[in-house]
C-alpha cells in the first residue's frame, strides 16, 4: 500500500516559501491575479448575489474576513464558499489539462480565507497556495482522472476540497499528523457530479465554493486535534479506491517535491469550458485566413477527444439548443457558431448570443464527433479539429493540439494584465486596479495580505 496520505501530509504541511523555485513562485502569483480578476468580475453574477443572501440567511456574514470585490465581511468559511464559487462561475479559471482540474478556484479562497484568519504574509500566502495545487494534482492523478470522471464526478469538486486543506493547513502550521486528519475529515466533504448540466444548474459553481469551505474547515477542525479517518486516500475505503475502477495511487507521489505540478497549469482567454477552446482557436485562425459568409456555411464539423465530446458535444440536440449560460458554457455548438457569426467570444456573447438567430440558426449546422488524433493526445492536450463546408463544395480546415493558455501557449505579461484589467476595472475603479495589479506583482516581498486586500475594494456597490 502507497502511503499518499502521509507523505502528502508531510509535503504539505513542511513547504515554506524559501523550498519554493522563483518560477513557481512566480507562477502561483500569476495564477493568483488571474483568479483575483475573475472573482472581482463575478460579485454581480445572479448566482453570486443569490449566494450572498443564503449565505446572510446562515449567519455566515459580519466575520473577519474579505472577499475580493465584496462590500461585505464573512465568516472565514463563508468567505472561502462565497470566493470559490465567484472563482469557478465564469468558467474562466486556470486549468490543468493532464489531471482535468481547475485548481486555483478551490485552493486560492481557502488559502486566503485561512491567511486572514493568522494574519499571514504573502509569502505565507504564496506557499500555502502551491502545497493547494500540488496536493489536488496529485490526487487527482490517483484517484485516475478520466475514470473518475467517467463515473460523472465533477474533479475539481471532489479533489478541490484536499486541496484546500492543504492550502488552509500548510498556512495555519498543522503538524504533519493534522493535515493527515484534516484529509480524513475532508474525505466525508468530497463531492460533486456532472447532473448540473441536465438543467444548466448553478451546482457546478457551488460545488467549488463547498470543496473550499469544506477543506478550510477540515484544517480548523484538525488545528484543534479533531481526528480523522486515516489512508484518507489510498485505504480500502479511501478516496481512491471508493471513487474510482482504477485508482493509480503510484501516480501521486511520482517526483512530490520535484516535480512542480503548479507550471503545468494554464489560463483561459475565453469563458468557457477548456474542451472548447481549441475549437475556438481554430475558428479564429479560419477567420484571419479566410473571407467566410456565414449564410454559405453547409456544416461545420468539430472533432475532439471523447472525453470532450461527453462534455461539450453531447447529446447535440441539447448542446444545439442551448437555454441558459451554463449551458451555453458547455456548448461546442454556441462557442463555435458564436465565433463565427460575431468574429470575437467573450463574457458578453451569451446573453447576445441566446438572442441572435443567425448563431441559432448556425447552431443547428454544427456537428461534433469523436477524431481519433485528438483522442491519442487527451488528457495531455485538449486538441480539436475544426471543418468548415461551404455550399460552394469547398472544405476550411484547422487542427489545433494544445489551445492558447496552455504552459507551451502560454499568455505574455501583457495579456494576463489586459484580462485582469478587463475584469475588474469596471468594479475597482483605474487607480485600485493598478494598486492590486503591484500589490500581487510585490507579493514576493513578504507583505502582509491584509494591504493586499485593501487593493481590491470596489468603489461600487451592487
């Protein structure tokens, strides 16, 4: 039997800022803006503001804690809930392609929730959001993702919430013996399924902001020696073997401490599912190559691996008829009709998309299916293919293997400003904008958090 639980408590628990590498410190604090971005950019969603309220209802505001972009204070786990699901609502948060997880929206407000609880530093903070990001990787690897998913887990949900004990607990000093508890209590926190995208529910959003708090309070509860189960991950009803066929326990500790799993994380330039994101890609090299009249469009054909067609393809019916943003956000059908009708996709292209009839109409045209090239580089690259015919007889063809975002397509530090710019300017106003955006370019210089947050008030209510 691996021993994953203690040996990921003890890396965890151990990181400290000095074991770091600059580029991975570096990373985290990149991930870190563009996370701060989107949930700045998500405080005035519907099912944020909905949140609030229930949150509100259960007591869970007035604490000692922030939120970025929020008028208001909360409960350290109120703040960790209401963050992660701001974080995950726009479906704008980093991936990691090869474990099929967005780690930063479960991680980022567990840590800082648990940062303002000791009053931490940036630094502090830093660590404690790279132990996050290892530890949920990893997890993800040994429960074996794709498996894991196939039995219609929602990954980012049921590994996010060891995660986020790692993150909390590495920045509130659990021993190593605590983080192993604070894993145990967190295996009775880890859930969350696919059933959201029968509807185009708001539980995907709320499954992210459950896995933070949830992990966030496992780590409190451990801090205070409550005990957990132990081999939370690889015992006979441990997380692996209860969650998966083929659980690969080996795959979780291969090179821990070497291997920095944090530098294979990307970022998204469009808010969608990443399985949509090549497709987009190739839409947007057609356009710059092409003069293409949308009314002389017969079909256009997207292949993807099949992983991503089950997401973002299937059952096309549905996915040609979308009726919500969520759905539009695991439609291949609306990103790629959308792109093409409008020459650009954004936040902003689903309420005007829904409306317009000629991505309807387009819709209805678009056809997924499975390519056997993209299935040979799944999960390592989301690859897509996409096959645009005209009623002239004339085929338009792109393959992409990895989308813009990934570690090797990496955003220039002029883009990842331009977004994080983008998202919360309009709620902070110019000159916090530029305040936050050095706040986080400083956060090596061990300053507190709490000036960090102070960047981030918005000069405008909801």
């Amino acid at each position: 039997m691996y021993p994953v639980t203690e040996k990921l408590a003890q890396f965890s628990s151990a990181l400290r800022f000095e074991d770091l590498p600059a580029e991975v410190s570096e990373r985290a604090s990149l991930l870190f803006m563009d996370l701060l971005g989107i949930i700045i950019r998500s405080q005035t969603l519907d099912s944020t503001l909905a949140l609030e309220q229930g949150l509100r209802d259960l007591g869970l505001s007035g604490g000692i804690c922030r939120v970025p972009g929020n008028t208001d204070t909360w409960t350290p786990f109120g703040a960790a809930l209401l963050g992660a699901a701001a974080a995950h609502s726009l479906d704008f948060d980093d991936t990691h392609a090869k474990s099929l997880l967005h780690p930063g929206a479960p991680v980022i407000p567990a840590a800082l929730a648990a940062a303002q609880m000791v009053g931490a530093t940036t630094r502090e903070l830093l660590a404690g959001i790279v132990a996050g990001y290892e530890v949920m990787i990893r997890v993800a690897y040994g429960v074996n993702p794709t498996k894991h998913s196939e039995r219609g887990f929602h990954l980012t949900a049921t590994t996010g919430v060891f995660g986020a004990v790692a993150a909390a607990g590495n920045i509130l000093r659990l021993t190593p013996e605590q983080m192993g508890h604070a894993f145990g209590t967190a295996l009775s926190e880890s859930a969350g399924t696919g059933q959201f995208s029968v509807n185009g529910a708001w539980t995907k959003r709320f499954h992210v902001g459950h896995a933070s708090a949830g992990g966030l309070m496992a780590a409190v509860l451990a801090r205070n020696n409550y005990t957990g189960a132990t081999q939370a991950f690889e015992g006979r009803e441990g997380f692996f073997n209860a969650y998966s066929p083929e659980p690969n326990p080996a795959a979780a500790l291969a090179g821990l401490g070497e291997v920095w799993e944090i530098m294979s994380s990307g970022v998204k330039p469009y808010p969608c599912c990443r399985g949509i994101h090549a497709p987009l890609d190739a839409v947007f090299k057609l356009l710059s190559k092409h003069q293409i009249d949308v009314r002389n469009i017969e079909t256009v054909r997207v292949g993807m691996a099949d992983r991503s067609v089950a997401v973002v393809g299937n059952p096309q019916k549905r996915k040609r008829n979308p009726r919500n943003v969520v759905d539009c956000q695991f439609s291949t059908h609306f990103g790629v009709a959308a792109a093409l009708v409008t020459g650009t996709f954004g936040w902003d292209s689903y309420e005007s998309g829904l409306k317009n009839e000629t991505i309807r109409a387009l819709m209805q045209r678009v056809d997924v299916f499975e390519d056997e090239e993209c299935n040979r580089n799944f999960p390592g690259a989301f690859s897509a293919v996409v096959e645009i015919n005209d009623k002239n007889g004339d085929v338009l063809r792109e393959f992409v293997y990895e989308p813009k975002g990934e570690p090797t397509t990496m955003f220039s530090n002029e883009e990842l400003r331009a977004k994080f710019t983008l998202l919360v300017t309009e709620r902070l106003g110019a000159d916090n904008e530029t305040a936050l955006f050095e706040a986080i370019h400083n956060m090596a210089q061990d300053k507190k958090v709490a000036a960090l947050l102070d960047a981030s008030k918005p000069v405008i209510s909801h």
